[in-house]
C-alpha cells in the first residue's frame, strides 16, 4: 500500500482502524446515526443539538476534512486512513459530521491554487463548520456557455468593484462567502478576461432572491451584485486566469457528483418499499409472489443493477489509480455522465415499479414515503444538469479526453 513516498502497513491501518471505532463509540452522538440532518457550515442557521455537537468534535480532530493538511484545519490523514473513518462512520450509520461547497468544492481548488493567506483564513473556517459558501458561475446568459459571462468586475486598487447577475445560486440565501467567476477583460478572448474571486454575502452590494419551485421549497437564488467587493487579497490565481481555477473546481464538483456517494450506486432510502433486487421489488404493489410480472421491467431492472455495479467497480479501480488521492482532471466528465444518467434512470425506474402509487404529489391515498419518491423523482432530473449539462460532458469527453476535432 502507498501513498507518494509514504508508505502505511497493514498493521498500521488496523491500529488506526481501532483507534477510531474507540473514538468513535465514545464520541459520536446517537442523534446522527441514520438518514437526518448534515451540517452545512452557515452560520445563518441553527442545527439541531446533536448535528452541532457532531461537527464540533470531528472539527476538533480535523476529521471533517480528513485529508486536508493539520495546518488547515483537517486532520492530515492518508487517503487509505480517511477510507478506514469512512468505513467505521458506515459501520455505526454516522452521518457526515459536515457537508458543503466548501468542504467538496473550494477547499480543494484553494488547497491547489490558493496562497498561503487564503488558505489559512478560508480553508480554516472550512474545516471548523465557519462558513457556508455559494458558487456564483452560471449567469441568466452563460450556463453551458460559461465562458461567456459578463459579470464585470472593476480593479480599484486594493478591491474589485463587481458589477452583474448570477443564478441558480444554489443555497445563496444561507451563504456566507460566494466564489465567483467575473470577467475583468472584455477585451480579449472570452476564455482569457475571467478572473475567479472570493467575496463576503453579507455586503451592501449582494442581494439574492430564492426562485421557489412547485414543491414550495427554494434551492436556488438569483444573486444581484450592485457595487459588491471583493478584497484584493481573495483573487485565486492570476488576474484574467480564473478559467483555469474555475474549471479545476468544477472537476472536483463533478467528481462528487459522479462519485461513489451518490444515488447512481446508493442504496434506496430507508422506509422505501421498493428496491431494485428483482428478488425483493415492490411487494406491497406488485401481485402474486412479488416477482416482476412484465419481463420487459424486469430486464431493465437487471440491467440497471448490471450498469450500477460496474460503474461502482470502475470508480474504485480509477480511485485506487490516483495514488495522490487528486481529483481526476477532465475525465471527472466520464463520471458524471454516466453517473448523473444512471442516478435518474433509477428515479424512473422506481416510480415505474411503483405504479400508480408513484403519482403521489400529497393526500391520505399516499404514505409519506411513496411522496417522497415522485418528488425524489422530479428532483432527479436536475442531476444531469447541474455542474454542467450530459451534453457538455459529452463535449468535454469528446474533445479533452478522446482527442476528436472540434
Ligand atoms: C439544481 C440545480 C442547481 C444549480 N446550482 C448552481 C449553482 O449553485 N451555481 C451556479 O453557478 N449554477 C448552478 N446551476 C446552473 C447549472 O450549472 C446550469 O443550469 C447548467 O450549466 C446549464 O446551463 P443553462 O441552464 O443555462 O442551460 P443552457 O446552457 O441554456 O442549455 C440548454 C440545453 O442546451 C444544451 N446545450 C447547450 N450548449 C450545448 C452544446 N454546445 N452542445 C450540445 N448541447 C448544448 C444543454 O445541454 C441543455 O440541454 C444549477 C442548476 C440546477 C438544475
């Protein structure tokens, strides 16, 4: 086993695999085992008791960044050490102690590109549950076009005078600090006049409005920038080179969003009555002896347990191939892809074998979990969209890893 010149025994990992199970048993709370509440960092939000109490003492261990170095707030373990906690946090049903876009997106971009400034300051305050962050990319006239952007950003010496609109901010509402795109060069070609900035929410110049969706909830905000600042000192990388910053970030999102944790390889959610072993689907709706009676969905229910588990055996062997635990570059678009498709073609296929019991939307004629799962469904849709769309994966993968002409 190996880790850049590192090298961990087998012996090593079963102590620390100990180590861990007697921490773990000590200090984690019952209230953050099984599905509930993960912490998001905003400080705009209360969490219940046990949540908080959760995050506080991994913080306290650098464990809800594992592998990020001490000096930052985490808790400088190996990527084989961090699998160990992963695994005894599975074992016990822990939930994360802490989840956000800083934690999977900017903390990893920063821990590349960052100075030694930034990272003190943002990736601390990461690390100890600090700060909420929102990502300000896509504009009302750049989303698959991103490099088109034209929200203009003005260098006034020690600042940047920002100017323009972005949307679909995801979770902008309880946000304390938005890493954003902005183009400081109108001048050049589009890809060479973005500089990618952090900057405070909480500013005269910021204001958001949630977009509410037909299910009541608000996801996502359209977030105004009326003279926002951003501090000189919080530019990442070089000025009119935040195209390059901006799409490291975007490998790391994706490669969260293609990951091993999501719903392309997850198992159904607790309470679902229906799952996708042929042996156990559906009992409570299908007739008979609970087999699938149309072998047209039967087979497509085979083959999507078939997909599943070789994306899930492809993903560890393309983990156990980055020896530096690094996020992939553009081949994270592989995984997201086929990742991203196969999450809502499970959505789709749960409903089907849910009949007319997945039409649920609310009222007594459907249990709280059959609601669950057409909303989960709509909410499956948005999976190949955001962190860019299956088409432009598909244009990445095209292009960035085959090699095909433009
Ligand atoms: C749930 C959700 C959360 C989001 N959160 C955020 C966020 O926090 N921050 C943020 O900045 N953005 C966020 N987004 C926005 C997201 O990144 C964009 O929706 C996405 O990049 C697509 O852009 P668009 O919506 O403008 O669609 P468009 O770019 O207008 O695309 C429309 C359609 O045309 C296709 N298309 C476009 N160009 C091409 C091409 N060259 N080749 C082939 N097909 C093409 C697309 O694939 C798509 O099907 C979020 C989106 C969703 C759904």
């Amino acid at each position: 086993m190996g880790l850049g010149n590192q090298e961990i025994s087998v012996t090593d990992l079963t102590a620390f695999r100990e180590e861990v199970r007697a921490w773990l048993g000590e200090n984690c709370p019952d209230g953050v085992k099984g599905p509930g509440e993960v912490h998001s960092g905003s400080t705009k939000l209360s969490f219940e008791p046990d949540t908080q109490l959760w995050m506080e003492r991994m913080a306290e261990r650098g464990w809800t960044v594992a592998t990020w170095p001490k000096e930052y707030g985490g808790g400088g373990l190996s990527v084989e050490e961090s699998q160990v906690l992963n695994e005894e946090m599975s074992r016990i049903g822990a939930r994360p102690p802490l989840m956000n876009m800083g934690t999977r997106m900017l903390g990893p971009t920063l821990l590349e590109y960052g100075t030694e400034d930034q990272k003190k300051k943002h990736l601390t305050a990461i690390a100890q549950g600090r700060a909420a962050w929102c990502q300000g990319y896509s504009e009302p006239g750049a989303g698959s076009d991103l490099a088109g952007l034209r929200c203009r950003a003005e260098d006034k010496g020690d600042y940047f005078l920002i100017n323009g609109q972005k949307t679909w901010t995801s979770g902008a509402q309880h946000a304390d600090w938005m890493f954003c795109l902005v183009r400081t060069d109108f001048d050049v070609p589009k890809h060479q006049g973005i500089s990618f900035v952090l900057l405070p929410m909480d500013q005269d110049g910021i204001s958001v409005r949630p977009i509410d969706l037909i299910s009541g909830i608000s996801p996502f905000c359209e977030t105004f920038l009326d003279n926002a600042i951003a501090e000189k000192q919080d530019l990442v990388g070089q000025i009119n080179d935040g195209w390059t910053v901006g799409k490291r970030l975007l490998q790391h999102e994706r490669s969260g969003q293609g990951g091993l944790g999501t719903a392309a390889t997850r198992p159904l959610p607790v309470g679902v009555t229906v799952d996708l072993n042929v042996e156990e689907v559906g009992m409570e709706y299908l007739p008979g002896d609970g087999r699938i009676s149309d072998p047209t969905l039967r087979d497509e229910v085979i083959a999507w347990n078939m997909r599943s588990a070789a994306f899930k055996s492809t993903q560890r062997r393309a983990g156990e191939e980055v020896k530096d635990g690094k996020t992939q570059g553009e081949a994270t678009s592989v995984f997201k892809l086929y990742g991203a498709t196969l999450a809502r073609d499970r959505q789709d296929l749960i409903l089907q074998l849910m009949g007319s019991q997945g039409l649920g939307w609310e009222g007594e004629a459907f249990s709280a979990d059959e609601v669950g799962a057409t909303r989960s469904w709509l909410a499956s849709k948005a999976v190949t969209i955001y962190g860019g769309t299956n088409e432009v994966q598909a244009n990445i993968i095209a292009k960035r890893v085959l090699g095909l002409p433009d």
